[in-house]
C-alpha cells in the first residue's frame, strides 16, 4: 500500500483538496487502511467459502459418477436384455444381453425394425432365431422414453413342450 506519489500526480488534484490537516489525514489514512484490512478479510472469507464449496461439488459429482458406474455395472450384468427407446422408438441404449438375444446392431436402429428380424406368436412371445422372449415395456415418466425388457425363455417353452409331449405319451401307454 505504499506507493511513491510524484509531483505530476499532486498536481491532478485541485488545490482544495490539499487544503485538509494533517490530523484529517491521518483519520482519512487509518480509515482507508480499516476499509482496506476488512475487505482483505471479507475476500479471504469468500475465498475459503468458494473454496469449500467447489470442494463438495466435486465431492457431490465424484458420487454421482460412481453411482452412475455401479448402475452401469448392474445393467451389464442382468440377466436379461434392456433396452431403452426414445419417444419415437429409436434404440437410444441396450445392454449387451439386449444385443446377443436380438442381434447386432441396435442403437439407432427403430424397435419396429428390430421387431421385424422376428414375430410374435400366438402366446405372445416373440421369436426371433431359435431363441423365444419375453418382451415387457415399461414407459419412463415426463420424456416420452421407454424401457423395453427382454428374458429369455426358450428353455422353458422347450421344457414345456417336453412336459407336453411326454404327458400324451403317457396318457397312450395307459389306453394301450
């Protein structure tokens, strides 16, 4: 704060300016310099405020991205395919369960064209390969997307039809 004043700058200011004591001086310099300490201390307090701040909002971000990653994770690994549609039905995501029971490629691609790789049938299942699944949609509030779940139950449907199979045979061998 100490600078040294030279004759140009005194000569900017007025001559009434320099009609003042030393004694109002000296009140006008103490006050400057109390002005000047408490605005030291209001932007040191700001700072460390600011500081703090930025601090929990990474803190707060960090925490969001790892529970952005554990559901990641999770949705990798169910069992059963999820795919999500925009409010056009676009593929906006799918998990890689979703990509092996339906095929490769999926994002970008629209559900009706997906759909036409396979049919339902009559039960409702949907047959696409040699693979039957069960299709269940779920639209998401408030954006228009949809949740599209698919499992895979040809295993069932085959120990179904065994079940079936097997029952008419008995029932032969007991008329036999």
């Amino acid at each position: 704060m100490n600078q040294t004043v030279t004759p140009e700058v005194l000569k900017q200011f007025p001559a009434e300016f320099w009609d003042v004591d030393s004694g109002d001086l000296n009140e006008v310099e103490t006050a400057l310099r109390r002005g000047y300490k408490e605005l030291s201390g209001h932007v040191a307090r700001l700072t460390s405020e600011l500081e703090a701040a930025r601090i929990a909002r990474r803190e707060d971000n960090e925490k969001r991205e790892d529970l952005l990653n554990r559901f990641v994770t999770v949705l990798d690994a169910l069992p059963g395919g999820v795919v999500i549609l925009d409010d056009t039905g676009v593929i906006m995501e799918a998990n890689p369960q979703a990509s092996a029971l339906l095929g490769e490629p999926l994002e970008g691609e629209s559900w009706e064209k997906i759909e036409a790789r396979g049919r339902f049938n009559p039960q409702g299942s949907f047959e696409i390969g040699r693979r039957r699944l069960n299709v269940s949609t779920c639209p998401l509030p408030n954006n228009g997307e949809t949740v599209v779940l698919l499992s895979d139950i040809t295993a069932q449907h085959t120990l179904q039809r065994e079940l079936g199979r097997k029952t008419r045979l008995s029932a032969l061998g007991e008329m036999a």
